[in-house]
C-alpha cells in the first residue's frame, strides 16, 4: 500500500471520525525546537516523530533531551494499543529517550480506563501473544485464533493489535458477530501504519470493516478520539492549551486530534505517513489543517 492509498483509506471512514472544528495556518518551520517560544507543553506522537521501526528519527533524543532540560513538559501520546507498557519504556530507553512512565500516554492505557468502567465480562482478544499479557492481568481474556468456539463465547471483543490477525480470523469475527450481535472495543483506532517496508494494517481498518459488514459501532480509544486526550489532561494537571502542541506525522490521528482537544497542532511532514510525499493535497483534500508543518520533528 502507498501514502496516497492509505490516506484515501482513512478519507472513506470519515464518518466514524470526530468532524473538524478548527482549520491552522500550516505555517512551516524547520523542526521541533522552533517551536520554544510559543510552547510549553509538547504531546508527541510515537512512529513518525520519535523513531520509525526500532530506530530513533536522527537528531530527535537530542532535541527532546533539550526540550526537557529547558523545562518543556514533553508527553508522548501514542496509539500503541498492542504492546505491554513495560516493553515500550524500554523500547523508547534503547532508543535514546527519558521518558517517566506516567509521561507516556498510550490508547492501551485510555482502553483499560474505559474497560473499568465496564461490567466484568469475557473478552476475545486480538493481539499478539507472544507479546504476554502484561497491562491484562485483571480482564478475563482470550486470545482469539482459530477455534471458532473462542468467538462465539466471548461477551465482547477487544481489538489491540494485528500483526498476526489473518483473513481466517477476521471472517471468523464477522460470522460470529453476524450470529450474535455484540461489544467492540478497539484499542488502536490507527487503519494503516507506515513500516520500514510500506504500509502495515492496524486494528482500525479491521474494525472499520466490522462496522461496514454488520452494522456494529465500535468503540474506539485514541487518537483522533478525545479519551486518550483526557489522560494526558489528566497527567498534565493545569496547563495552558493555546501553548501546547500535539506534534505528529498523520493528519486523520495527531492532528484531526490535537485540534478536537483544542491544542496547536504540527504536522512532521518528513517522516512516517507523508515521508517523500507532497502534504499540500491531502491536506486540501482532508481539509485537515495543522496549525504548523515541520520539515523533521
Ligand atoms: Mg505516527
């Protein structure tokens, strides 16, 4: 798949998007450290700004590490709903970043909140095992795979990751799911995430598809959604929004978020979803406008 392919992907779920409410200036700056004078508090988006894949974007710890020492608050705010929360502090230590474990803000976490506010129930879960259950101890799960009994036992469905969802198993949910109407929760609302080798399929898309086949609304946590906003509100205790920023490289997650939670907004343009890509058009298109476009984070 190609950006413009995954963006037109994320063009079709508009209506299970929030609407825009605010349009920026997409004033163009150099990267992340331009930003001084008129920012306090930096939300940064994970892949595309910090690291892609397992490395870190070049020049990005240094200037985070800077931002720090000068007494920004730096918070990471990141849909990676599929990963334990102790392997991503120590994904983000390896690649150079200091991050206190409270000051990274995942959809993972804005999931649990909202699943504690549930009854107990049984859940089918689509994440990858191997990954163990760290975050999961206290919700009765199951990993969902082939056995079709799995599915249709299950009270209500978690969507978390997909790196080892197939085809099989997305039909075996859809069927289930046809035969008994129920719950879908999903922890990652990203459809398409960019790899070192082109584009990767999230839990959004397979959710999205849910929707469109059976008529189920899912109840997604995170970007662009406002319950991962309201944990790093919470986190952040009193702050100003006019001098805070959500900094990330996709217009439908980071930015079409950070203006419903009524932050400024900048768009990485040199990295991640639009690396090599001219932004001038789909920004047109999405009518999607942050408020700044940085040539590198
Ligand atoms: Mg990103």
């Amino acid at each position: 798949m190609q950006t413009n392919e995954a963006f037109l992907e994320y063009e079709s779920v508009r209506h299970r998007l929030p609407a825009v409410s605010e349009i920026g200036q997409c004033l163009h700056l150099s990267n992340l450290e331009d930003l001084i004078d008129e920012i306090d508090v930096f939300l940064l988006d994970a892949f595309g700004v910090l690291n892609i894949g397992n490395t870190a974007i070049e020049g990005v710890p240094e200037r985070v590490s800077k931002l720090q020492s000068i007494g920004k608050r730096v918070i990471v705010v990141s849909n990676a709903g599929g990963f334990p929360h102790a392997l991503l502090m120590k994904k983000y230590a390896d690649l150079g970043y200091n991050f206190d474990t409270e000051d990274v803000i995942t959809s993972r976490k804005a999931l649990l909140r909202g699943l504690s506010e549930l009854p107990t129930q049984k859940y089918g879960l689509m994440a990858t095992e191997s990954l163990g259950r760290a975050d999961l101890e206290d919700i009765n799960i199951t990993y969902l795979s082939e056995n079709i009994i799995d599915y249709d036992n299950s009270d209500a469905f978690l969507l978390l990751g997909s790196a080892v969802w197939t085809e099989d198993r997305q039909e075996m949910l859809l069927d289930s799911l046809k035969r008994n109407s129920r719950p879908v929760y999903v922890g990652n609302p990203d459809i398409v995430a960019p790899r070192e080798g082109g584009f990767s399929v999230e839990p959004g898309s397979f959710a999205h598809r849910v929707a469109d086949t059976t008529g189920i609304s899912p109840v997604f946590y995170g970007k662009p959604f406002g319950n991962i906003f309201d944990l790093a509100f919470e986190r952040l205790g009193e702050f100003d929004p006019e001098r805070t920023v959500m900094v990330g490289d996709s217009l439908h997650t980071d930015i079409l978020g950070g203006h419903i939670a009524g932050l400024k907004t900048a768009l990485v343009a040199g990295h991640g979803f639009f690396a090599g890509q001219d932004i001038k058009k789909p920004i047109e298109i999405s009518g999607i406008k942050p408020d700044f476009i940085l040539a590198n984070p």
